[in-house]
C-alpha cells in the first residue's frame, strides 16, 4: 500500500533523527498524529500549543533541532509565542503549521488562518504544501534553513493534502549539517591584532556566540590580562574555570561587569548581540566579532567589526599578540567584583522572615544543592535576576529562558522539553507566581509524562520587575499584586507532591527534599514581595523615580508598603549608588 504525504514527512523526520513532536491533536493534523504513531516519533500531547512551542526551543537549543505542530488557526495563534522565543533566540526549530482544506482556502472558512502572514515575522522560511510532489523539496528545504540559518521554518499542511499519495521527488530528501570553519581575514586579523597590542586596558565582553569558545576566550584573557564580562545566555559557558570573569552586565547584571567594560581601553564584543545601547561604553574603542555580519555595530560604535567563528578567530589571532603583562586593571577589576560578590551575599545571609523569605536566600540555596550538570529554565522577570546573580555555572550546567523575546511563562514549559530531552539530567524550573499561573495547565503534562522535573515556584504574590519598572519610573505600583491559589495543592491534584515553605529556616530542607524527589514536585516559597533588583549603574532619573513612588505610596496611606521596600533593600541601593 503506497505511504500518503503525512507518512512521508514522518519518514524524512526519522531520518533527520527527530525524537519527539510537541502538539495538541485535532482535525488537520490527524493524519500526521497517525504517522507519528506508526514511527519512532514520540507525540507528546501538551495542554497548549504555545507550551508545546517552548518545550521545542528548549529542546532545540540543547539539542540542535526539534519540531512542534498546530492545527488550523487556534492551533497556530497559540503556538505563536513560542515560536517568537524560538526565532528570536536562534534556535534551529520546525514548526508544522496543518491547516483547513485547500479548496476551502480564501473563503473564509471555519479556523481559516493565512499560515505566510501569521509566521512571516518570525521564520527565515515559510511555506504552504499543495502538492504531492512538493513535500520532499519543501520539506529539505525548511529543514535546511532552520538549521542553517538558526531560526525557525514553518510549513503549512492543508489537512486534505496530507491523505494524498506520497511521490517521490529527483532532489535531495537527506539535511545537511555542515560545519565550515570561519574566521576574519588575514589582513583583517592583523588590523585587530594591531589594536590590541596598543591597548594598555582590555575587557572581554562574551555573548551566547562565544559558547564552544571557553577554553580559547581564558586563553586569550589570560594572554591579555584582561577581566572578562559576559551575557546572561553566555554566563553558564563562559564562567566555568574562568579566574578572570567579573559577572555579567545589563538589566540583570552587576557593577562589576560594568565598570570592567567602561574603564577599558579596548572592549572585544565576542558573539555577543547584546542588546541594550545604555549599557555599552562611548567613550573607549570597541571590536565586534559576530558569525553574522549584519549584526555588527547595531548596538554600539564600533572601531573594527568583523566576522566569524568565535574560537577560530581566537585561535588564528593568538600568535600574532604580544602578551601583556601589566596586570594592574585586571587586579582592580577583580578586587571590585570580589567586593560585589561580598555584597550579593548581603541577603543570603539574612534570610528574611515568615512569608518574607529572600529570593536571593532561596536562589543561592539552590544552587548549592542542585547538580553539577543541572538544566535550570527561568521565569521572565524576577526568577530571571535570581538565575542570572545566583545560579553558578560549572561547565557542565544549562540555563534556559525567554533572554530575547521576554516572554513570561517560559520556565515550566521549557523544563518539558529539557526533561524530555535530557532524561537523565536533573531539570529544574524557577517559576515566577505570574509565569506558572499564565500556562498553569501544563502542569498535567508533567504528571502525563512522568518528567522529574522540580518546580521552585518564587511566589512573591506580584508581578515583581513591573512592580520596579513602575516605581523606578515614579509611579506607584498598580494591579501588579496577585491573589494566588495554593500552588502546592494544585500540583497534589495534578498527581504529584507540593509543598509550601512559609519560614526561612525550612528552605534548606525543603530544597534538600525536592531535588531527592524521584519524580516531578512542586516547592512553593513564598520570597519578598519588595525585593528588587536593581541595575549595575542606577541612573539619577531612576533614583528620582523611586523616590517619587514612594512618597506617593505614603501619600496615599500605605506608608507600611513604602517602608518595608526601603528596609528590604537599603543595603542593596547604597551599595550600588
């Protein structure tokens, strides 16, 4: 009996080694359901496409590649967020976008969604299937794109077309996973080389680009006696057996990082787009070293941009160095972050109170339990602060978040993905109240798969970063509280253990008995509502706003709110003034 289209496709995703596809059933994607049933590709029925959509770009980045579905137009409108994540963060992802009968198409049908307009803006490639001869093409194509380009490729099926009989197409069916070497010219190695060497004061500022590069970027601090900053999606690769790193900048970030990078000389950019303008020097010189091109110089002026592979560029770079051995700026800048881990630690070791426990406690608690190889996801907002300052990396961890598209909600559905892929691997999810509450269903995935993955839900019963985004911009904080359910009775009915920690003294413990769970368990802490995180350098205007929030917090009677923000993080504030 000859193989229809949905069979078809299944067999090329076989051969491309998918392992698993993330969907919700239903009408169009029916036939493909019954294919993967017949293959070695697992379905794993999510409660919402966009959840399905995360836990694919989790596993995509750990993994490479991956591949989620919708069907017709609530199908795709749901996946969209995710998908977004997946794009915006580079990740090698395809989504099958199934959809209503071809001949129904432009006529306004029941779930009519146009596929190429919906994913236009977050797929390098996008197309629709209409014919049994395109399948193969189409399909090598966007698999092809997404892994090379890094991004997602977006397919739409027409629920008709894929009972069709398969044909077999005169091009190539196999992917093709290229690694090409790429470095800067010679001659451009040289103008970079010159820089360097008459530069008295270098930094190193690392991105998620410069991953597979640890090795050669200690190698080329250590030449140049240069601190080295780095990214938060380049922290759990670039700090690990790094004796010149200074932390991380940006939002989240630490003064250290900061000052490292304004007090230079030289400041090398390596595969790092990061993203805020305010945060980056003017005044010193700035090299910019990307794989892609087209990213050079959209986030700072730039002396010298050049493209390619962070370790190959490294590596043809060092020879022609001369070793520095003025070590006087890299001892300053260690000698500030030691004083700045001194202070991180401020509120670790005051733990706070009943229902006031400090997140920063609780964050670094974790740390100190979870494994060497532990996969940790973090909610957008605060958990990502805690993630970012707390959360050590030893080479062998992972942390994955929503970084470019900021989502909210990402944590529990990436921890899916990274416990779907990675079995064996203790998967830990950071979740804000806000963040698990928005795709709180899911939690029956979790259950349904019998995934060990540990839920540390920061329930500080607010949107916590809005709350600081409106005070630090003189307006009191409104409609950010959140009355919440109890999140440790939800995960007994969705059928496994959770726990509430009101009391600081019983976080260790509680952590301790989570993390030794055998299976999924959910901790529910309740942090600090008033525990903020501020930036590496606080500007005038957002002391000013602070300031203004406050007082019309007391002018509006609630004098206790303003007063235990103050308390809570007085220390933290003329620490970084």
């Amino acid at each position: 009996m000859a193989k229809n289209i949905a069979e078809q496709i299944v067999e090329m995703l076989e051969n491309a080694n998918v392992k698993r596809i993330y969907a919700v059933t239903g009408d169009s994607l029916n036939h493909l359901n019954i294919a993967v049933k017949k293959s070695s590709i697992e379905w794993i029925h999510v409660r919402h496409e966009e959840v399905g959509a995360y836990a694919a770009a989790a596993e995509a980045e750990l993994d490479g590649f991956a591949v989620c579905a919708g069907s017709c137009g609530p199908g795709h409108v749901h996946l969209i967020n995710g998908v977004y994540e997946a794009h915006k963060s580079h990740v090698p992802m395809l989504v099958i976008a199934s959809t209503i009968p071809s001949n129904e198409m432009g006529m306004d049908y029941f779930q009519e969604t146009n596929t190429i307009k919906l994913f236009d803006d977050c797929s390098y490639y996008n197309q629709m299937i209409t014919r049994p001869e395109q399948v193969q093409r189409t399909l090598q194509t966007a698999i092809q794109h997404a892994i090379s380009k890094k991004g997602v490729a977006v397919i739409g099926l027409p629920g008709d077309v894929s009972e069709l009989d398969a044909e077999e197409a005169t091009t190539s069916s196999q992917i093709f996973k290229t690694n090409p070497v790429i470095r800067p010219s010679d001659e451009e190695l040289n103008q970079l080389a010159d820089l360097i060497n008459d530069s008295k004061k270098v930094t190193i500022y690392c991105g998620i680009g410069a991953e597979k590069s640890n090795v050669e970027v200690v190698q080329l601090a250590k030449y140049l006696k240069a601190p080295v900053g780095y990214s938060f999606r380049g922290k759990m690769s670039i700090q690990p057996n790094n004796p010149n790193e200074v932390g991380l900048t940006g939002l989240l970030g630490l003064p250290s990082a900061y000052h490292a990078m304004h007090e230079a000389d030289l400041v090398l950019l390596l595969g790092t787009d990061f993203p805020y303008e305010k945060f980056m020097p003017v005044k010193n010189k700035i090299v910019q070293i990307d794989e892609s091109p087209e990213r050079l110089g959209r986030r700072a002026k730039l002396e010298l941009g050049l493209t390619g592979d962070v370790k190959e560029t490294i590596k043809a770079l060092l020879p022609l160095l001369k070793e520095k051995t003025d070590i006087n700026f890299l001892n300053q800048q260690l000698e500030f972050y030691g004083k700045v881990k001194e202070h991180q630690l401020t509120y670790v070791k005051e733990f706070g109170t009943e229902d006031n426990i400090q997140p920063e406690f609780v964050a670094h608690t974790l740390d100190q339990l979870a494994k060497n190889d532990a996969i940790f996801t973090v909610d957008t907002g605060m958990c990502c602060v805690w993630g970012a300052r707390f959360i050590t990396g030893t080479g062998e961890r992972k942390m994955l978040g929503s970084f470019n598209h900021g989502s909210m909600a990402n944590a529990m559905p990436m921890a899916i993905g990274a416990s779907l892929a990675y079995p064996g691997r203790q998967v830990i999810a950071m979740c804000g109240d806000g963040g698990l509450s928005m795709l709180l269903g899911d939690m029956a995935t979790i259950f349904q798969y019998k995934l060990p993955v540990k839920l540390i839900v920061f329930n500080n019963r607010s949107l916590g970063m809005v709350k600081l985004e409106m005070e630090v911009g003189g307006m009191p904080d409104n409609e950010t509280d959140m009355i919440n359910p109890d999140f440790a009775m939800i995960a007994q009915a969705m059928g496994y253990p959770g726990k509430n920690v009101h009391k600081p003294e019983e976080v260790v413990g509680a952590i301790t008995e989570c993390l030794n769970h055998d299976g999924p368990y959910l901790l529910n802490i309740f942090t600090n509502p008033n525990a903020l995180a501020l930036p590496p350098k606080i500007e005038f205007e957002q002391v000013i706003g602070m300031t203004k929030s406050m007082a019309q917090l007391m002018l509006g009677g609630k004098m206790e709110e303003a007063l235990d923000t103050v308390k809570s993080n007085y220390k933290h504030i003329r620490e970084l003034l």
